[in-house]
C-alpha cells in the first residue's frame, strides 16, 4: 500500500487506541477502587484490564516508530524530515545487528554508558596506514562536523578528529528511492557545525586537495548525532587560524578578514583550541615538560612535590595573595617552591625538580607576565661552583628545544603557519655573558644602564640582539647580577661582595630562567634576611634546616608558560596558557 494510506491508517488506529485506552483505564481505576478489600482472585481481571490497554499504548509507539522516516531505511516523504530529527534513535546491542533493516539517521539517545563495545570506530590519523582502515572497508567514524554543504541531490561534510585529522565524506540521492534520500540529505544539512556524529560508510578512493586525507574519502550510509553544536558559533574557526599579514593584507580588498579578539578566544577558549594552531600550542607546551622530565632524570633528579600555601614570604616583596584562613597567622601563596626545594637538598635528596604552580601578585598587564603560571624548577648540589647547575640547565633546554624539533614537527607546523618562527640557535656548550661585559656592550650600543639595577625588558631585548651579532646564539646566559637586584637567598660573589653568584636564562632576547647559587651557611642566610628587612619569624624554619651540614648547591626556575610563549614566537604569553590568570582575567 502507499504511504500515504498506511499513514493515514496508523492515524485512524491510534485515534481508537487512545479512546479505548483511556475507557479501559477509567474502569480498571473505578474496579480497583471497588476491589480493594476483594480477594486476589476477583482483583485479577481490573489488572488485565489495565495490561490490554498498555499493550494497545505499546502497539500504537511501535506503529508510530515503524512509519518515522529516521526510524526505517524504507521509503519516506521528505516532509518527515523534521520529525526524524526530532527522533532519538537507541545505540545497538552490543555485537547488534545493523543491517539493511536497521535505522539510517537521527540523534542518538544521549550516552550514559549503557552502549558498551556495540561499535568499533576507525582513527583517522592511522587511516590508510599499516593496522589502519583501507579502501573498500565498510566504517564506523565518530568526529566532529567541520563543514556542512548541501547542494541539490548531494550532500558533503568535513569530519575532524581532533586538531590535525579530516575526512570528506559524502552521500547522494538514490535514484530507486528518492524521497527517502532527499529527506536525508536534508537532514544532513541541517547539522551544525561543531556537532559531533557517528558515521558510518564506505571509503573509496578519490582525490580530496581539502582535507588531511586526500586520496580517499567516506561514502555516507548512515549517520547519527551525538551532540548537537550550537547554530551560532563565538567566532568562526576560519577566522581564529589567519595570520595577522593576511588579515592586513585584507584590509585593502572589498572583503576584509574578520580578527577575532584575543578576550573573545579567551573567553571561548574550548572553541579556540580547536583550531589547529592553538591546540597545537597546549600540545607544545606538554612535550615541554615532557622533555623536562626526561632530561633531568636522565640526570638522576627526583621529582617532588612542594606546598603552595605557605607561612612566610618565599621570594620577599608585597607580590604576594594572602589569606587570613589560618587563625593565628596570614598564609601566602608561594611564588616559587624555592625554600622547600632547598630544604630537600638540606635532606640528602641530592638533585630535585619540580612543575607546578606559582602566584605573583603583580599588577602587571604586559605581554609576558601572568599572576599565576607554571614553573619548571631544579635544585643540585654542586661540589665548587655555580656553573655545575648551568651546565645541567644549558644540556635540559637543548633537549627540551631541539627534541620539539626532532619529535614534534607536526605541532610546530601548526603553530608556524600562523605564528612564523624558526628554530632557536643554541651553541653546544653554554653561552655565558657576565654582567661586566654585558654592561660594556650596552653603553658601546649607546645605550644608558643603571648597573647597580635589574635589566628592564627594552635593555633585556637590547642585549639580546647585541649577543646574538656576537655569538650567533638565540639562548644564552648572563651572570653576576649585583647584589640589590636578587632575593635574600643568594650566594654574593668571592671576588666582588656587589655582585653576586646569580644568572638569568635569555632566549630570543627575553628572559624565561633566573637561578643562583644559594646561601647554606645559616648566620650568612640571617644577616641577609634582616639586610632586606623581612621578617626572621615566618622563615626561622628555613634558616634552621642549614643548621646540621648543609650542601653547597644552586638551582633555577623557568617558566613554562614564558619558554612556551618565547620558543614558538607567539604575540602574547596568554596563548600559551590553557586558561591565563592576570590582574583583568578569573573566568573561565
């Protein structure tokens, strides 16, 4: 029979099921009523009454279910395509059959973990590849919709996995049943983009100049939505991944380039790490530490784990968050784990690092400072001098940039197309630079310096260029820094008492390390701590732990987020941080 007429009766048929449901359950309500103090016996048949008319209930959902385009493979007027998208198709059993009876689109029922192993879904960064799907294999793929384009009787979608990995995949109007696909391929268009769906299909060669994969692509059988995107994105992902010389260049065409905002990528930013570029810089950013870890117990260091609410003030200064949550005294947030790390050594641990968290209370709103970053931290004991630990450091930024280069080219790439670097130069032994000849560079350049004072980030940049002419390097070291630019800990020099046994870490003319060799002799460590006016009580614990034979040792602190931030070139620090704390940002 037509459509038409097998509708129309489904229609007549739940009609009467409705009338007769509703007098059956009014007499199995009044009988009960009446049979409640009746014998099992009598109540028996008030219950079948109510069972016929569920089953009728059940009957109608059944018929209702068999005749919905997104229910059945069989033909459809294209006008239920909205009905179908309404629909929320249950998950197969698992090792369930799917076949040509089996539903063709819809949503999903949301996933609750009730659906275990009833698919098995392809990769596509292993597509094609040894152990991967091949041509001619029937798959199922779960990804995101990156773009949607119906066109008349044919319908194309982009399928992302990932930053990296896209498929095209598409279907076409069936000649034998043509209704029941063009409501297909209108169901298809009308999923967002971002919305992630399973798919699944055919792949067959062809050749695809748009997407990762290029020589195959996925012919649609069926599809099902597992969570719908929003229609409105915050800002097209296109926009997010243009240069900032394209979009200038733009500028002076009749169509200009949109700029995103960087407070509207922040803000968004789950949408922002979905482009290539940045998701590629958070990726970075852990084989940062992940190379951190390896060179350092390559060299036998051991990892700890130091408090971040602390007694008294680890680096001195007013840049500290406080709480009064702790009765009798103010707890801070530490800056740094320095004073803990040293008590490690204090306790024979020999060679420590640490990545965690550090607070600095600074009401800074410059390109490369946030109130909470991340640090990359080591301590060592050293037999005679300071440059044992810069050894150690220059062998763990070698290995940290140059396997970036050799262990993740495709991230850097990501990163590169629209953030243009090259590799940093590093010479093979440490570049180091002492603070006298740094000063003489500087006033030959013609530029004026305070050398009693800290470098400022212009004559930071200044000397970085002026090194790098010179030695041809993109990292080095600057040593000696004097006495008043450097926290109470700090070992002063033997040959001069106005400089010290300090370093800061430059790369590309910006620091990203600062490290010393450290004061362990306790009556030196307290004449220091009163000389800078703070406070004894609050670090009398500390002072006490070089008290029972203390190790000469030295150490340093990077910031990863800033090393990040330096290496790849990015235009701002806040890009390599997943979510940036700074005096203007709280949320998200």
């Amino acid at each position: 029979k037509g459509a038409h007429e097998t509708h129309l009766k489904s229609g007549v048929l739940g009609m009467g099921v409705v009338l007769l449901r509703g007098l059956m359950l009014g007499a199995a309500a009044l009988l009960g009523a009446r049979a409640a103090a009746m014998p099992s016996l009598v109540r028996l048949p008030v219950r079948g009454v109510a069972r016929v008319a569920t089953h009728l209930a059940a009957r109608q959902a059944h018929l209702a279910r068999l005749h919905t385009p997104a229910m059945s493979a069989a033909a459809a007027p294209a006008a239920s395509a909205e009905a179908a998208a309404a629909a929320r198709v249950p998950f197969p059993a698992a090792g369930g059959d799917e076949g040509e009876g089996a539903m063709r689109y819809g949503d999903h029922e949301t996933v609750m973990s009730q659906a275990a192993g009833c698919r098995e879904y392809a990769e596509l960064g292993a597509m094609l590849a040894p152990g991967g799907a091949q041509v001619g294999e029937r798959v199922w793929i779960r990804a995101r919709v990156a773009k949607v384009r119906g066109k008349g009787n044919s319908c194309f979608l982009v399928l992302r996995q990932g930053v990296f990995h896209t498929l095209q995949a598409c279907y076409f109007k069936d000649k034998e049943d043509p209704d029941a696909s063009k409501a297909f391929i209108k169901w298809l268009g009308g999923l967002s983009p971002e919305s992630i769906v399973d798919v699944q299909g055919t792949l067959k060669e062809a050749t695809v100049n748009s997407t990762s994969i290029k020589s195959v692509e996925l012919s649609i059988e069926r599809v099902f939505a597992i969570s719908r995107s929003e229609p409105q994105l915050p800002f097209q992902l296109d926009d997010a991944v243009r240069t900032e010389e394209e979009i200038v260049a733009s500028e002076a065409t009749d169509r200009p380039w949109t700029r995103v905002p960087p407070d509207q990528r922040l803000d968004h930013r789950w949408i922002d790490l979905r482009t290539a570029p940045s998701g590629s810089v958070l990726r970075v950013r852990s084989a940062v530490c992940q190379l951190f870890r390896e060179a350092l117990y390559a060299r036998g260091f051991t990892e700890i784990q130091t408090p971040k609410l602390i007694g008294g003030e680890s680096e001195g200064g007013a840049a500290v968050f406080t709480t009064d949550y702790f009765d009798e005294r103010t707890a801070c947030l530490a800056q740094s784990p320095q004073l803990y790390k040293q008590a490690a050594i204090c306790g024979d641990m020999q060679r420590v690092f640490e990545i965690g968290p550090v607070f600095r209370k600074e009401k800074s709103h410059t390109r490369r400072h946030l109130c909470e970053f991340t640090g990359l931290d080591m301590e060592m004991e050293i037999k005679h001098h300071y440059n044992e630990a810069l050894e150690v450091v220059h062998a763990t930024l070698s290995h940290i940039f140059n396997g970036l280069e050799s262990r993740f080219p495709h991230e850097l790439a990501a990163v590169r197309s629209q953030y243009p670097s090259s590799p940093a130069r590093i010479s093979e032994r440490p570049t180091i630079v002492h603070w006298e000849e740094g000063m003489a560079m500087l006033k030959a350049a013609g530029v004026e310096v305070d050398e009693t004072a800290d470098l400022t980030t212009a004559i930071e940049r200044s000397l970085g260029e002026l090194v790098a002419d010179k030695y041809g390097v993109d990292l080095y070291i600057l040593d000696r820094f004097p006495t008043g630019a450097r926290p109470f800990y700090t070992m002063p020099c033997a040959d001069n008492p106005g400089l010290t046994n300090s370093y800061d870490i430059f790369l590309r003319g910006e620091e990203i390390c600062s490290g010393a060799q450290r004061v362990h002799v306790p009556e030196m460590l307290e004449a220091r701590i009163k000389a800078q006016g703070l406070p004894l009580e609050s670090l009398q614990w500390y002072v006490d732990a070089m008290k029972y034979g203390t190790p000469p040792h030295a150490g340093a602190g990077l910031g990863l987020d800033r090393v990040v931030f330096l290496y790849l070139a990015l235009d701002n620090v806040r890009k390599a941080t997943m979510f940036p704390r700074d005096p203007n940002r709280l949320t998200p």
